[in-house]
C-alpha cells in the first residue's frame, strides 16, 4: 500500500537562549492512502511538533517530509486541521465557520455549492438545526462537532487532529470518537491523530505509533487489530484483544517514560 504521508529521518530542535532544545531525532513514519495513525508518547516529546511539520507550518532541521509524493516545503491547502480547542469565530455563524476553508481554498466556488457542502457535513455530525447558531451558544461537544466539519469541507487530503477531544467529558468523548468512524465512512480521508488517551488511539487507529522520549524517535508500532467488522463499537475496547492492545501501549509507554515495568504513569 502506497504512503500518502512519509516522514524520512527527521530531526528537529528548538532555539532557546540557552542553547538547541532537541524535540524529534531520526523520525521514521509512513501513513498509507486513507488509514488513520494515532500517535502518543510522553508530554513534550514533540508530538504537536510532528503535526506541524507535516502541515507545512515549519520545516525540520533535517530529514523530510512527503505528502502524496510532494516534498513538503510550505504550507498545504490540502491538509485539514482540528485541535482541543475548536477557536470558532464567534461573529460567523456555525454554518459560515464551517464555509470558511472553502473562501480560502476555492474562492471561486458559487456560494450556494458552499452552502450545500457545509450543510451535508452538518447533518452527517447531528447538527442540522443549529446552522444559524453562533459558537457560543453550542455545547463543547458540539462545537468540536462544527471543527471537525470545518476541517474536511474542503476534502483535504491529510486532516490532523492535535488532541481534538482532550478537554471534553468521558461521553461526550466517546460519542464523538463514534462520529469520527461515520465521517470516515462517509468522507474518506488519510488522518493524523495526537493524543494521550490510549483507548481513543486503539478506537481510532488503524495503527498506533509510540514516541519515545525528548529527543523523540519512532519506539513502536502497532497495527491495530479491532474485534469484530464495520464500523467499531465501543464495546470492543473491553474484549481481550483491546485489553491485549493497551497492556502492550502502556508498557510501551512506561519504557518511553524512562519508567520501570509495573510503575504507573501511563493512562
């Protein structure tokens, strides 16, 4: 299967005033044409560093980054983005939030196609009937809701999500990692998942992929091997073969920690 995304020998560092910070060292990832890789690690191993890099944002200092067989040098319109905080502008309605990219990207596009997108991808995430509402009168949930349509109107080729469902309450969580698995179905698309939550990287991922530590480099890889056909369930994360898959991502975790097998520190 060809990689759509394929991050060669990166390695990257920060200027402080006292002198480099290193974040990524040798980083070796490939993500194949519409599969969904998730990627934890310890706090500050440079996991958002690895986001914005494959969206053009920065440049590393060595190594390189391709999308799609293009050497990444500059920002890409074809890369969609989602983070924790869904930074909706307030003075737009959630239908004209959502339209936004496509200004952007196909200024030329009538108005009334911008529209009729926008408000496809809303009814597939359950808000039909709140076009018209401005961000502040929706819920975090649904606001993260409007995010994830804003970032796919516009069909990108990569969407990267920097901890999209972090500050959100356990179901809210939950019901939107099942909206994920519906957009994917329904709007296909090769996907870049940051978090901390091994649960939601086993319920998302086709693959997990473990940083190490500061100087982070590719420590581990797991193909994920989800019980059972179709969309996922989330009965499936209290199977054995889940339970399997986390025993192995947290030990995974406690060694990118520096930590001793059987000390906690893993979620």
């Amino acid at each position: 299967m060809t990689n759509l995304i394929d991050i060669k020998g990166v390695t990257h560092a920060y200027r402080t005033p006292n002198g480099p910070l290193p974040v990524l060292d040798n980083l070796e990832i490939g993500v194949p044409e519409g599969e969904f890789a998730a990627v934890v690690g310890p706090s500050g191993c440079g996991k958002s560093t690895l986001t914005r890099l494959v969206a053009g944002l920065m440049k590393p200092d060595a190594g390189e980054v391709w999308l799609h067989g293009e050497l990444v040098k500059s920002p890409r319109k074809t890369v969609g983005m989602a983070f924790q905080n869904p930074v909706l502008l307030e003075w737009r309605s959630i239908l004209d939030n959502v339209i936004l990219p496509l200004e952007i990207v196909s200024p030329s596009m009538p108005r009334a196609k911008r529209r009729e997108r926008a408000e496809e991808l809303l009814e597939l995430v359950g808000l039909t009937g709140f076009e018209d509402k401005r961000p502040s009168e929706l819920s975090g949930g649904m606001r993260q809701r409007a995010s994830l349509c804003r970032a796919i109107v516009h069909k990108p080729d990569v969407l990267i999500m920097d901890e999209p469902f972090g500050a959100l309450d356990a179901f809210t969580r939950e019901d939107l990692w099942q909206t994920m698995h519906e957009l994917r179905a329904k709007e296909p698309f090769t996907a870049v998942l940051i978090t901390h939550d091994l649960r939601e990287s086993v319920y998302l991922g086709d693959q997990v992929i473990v940083l190490s530590g500061r100087p982070a480099t590719t420590q581990y890889i797991m193909d994920v091997k989800y019980p059972g056909e179709g969309l996922r369930k989330l009965d499936g994360l209290y199977t054995p073969e889940a339970a399997e898959m986390l025993s192995i991502l947290r030990e995974q975790i406690r060694i990118a920690q520096g930590r001793q097998p059987g000390e906690e520190g893993a979620h």
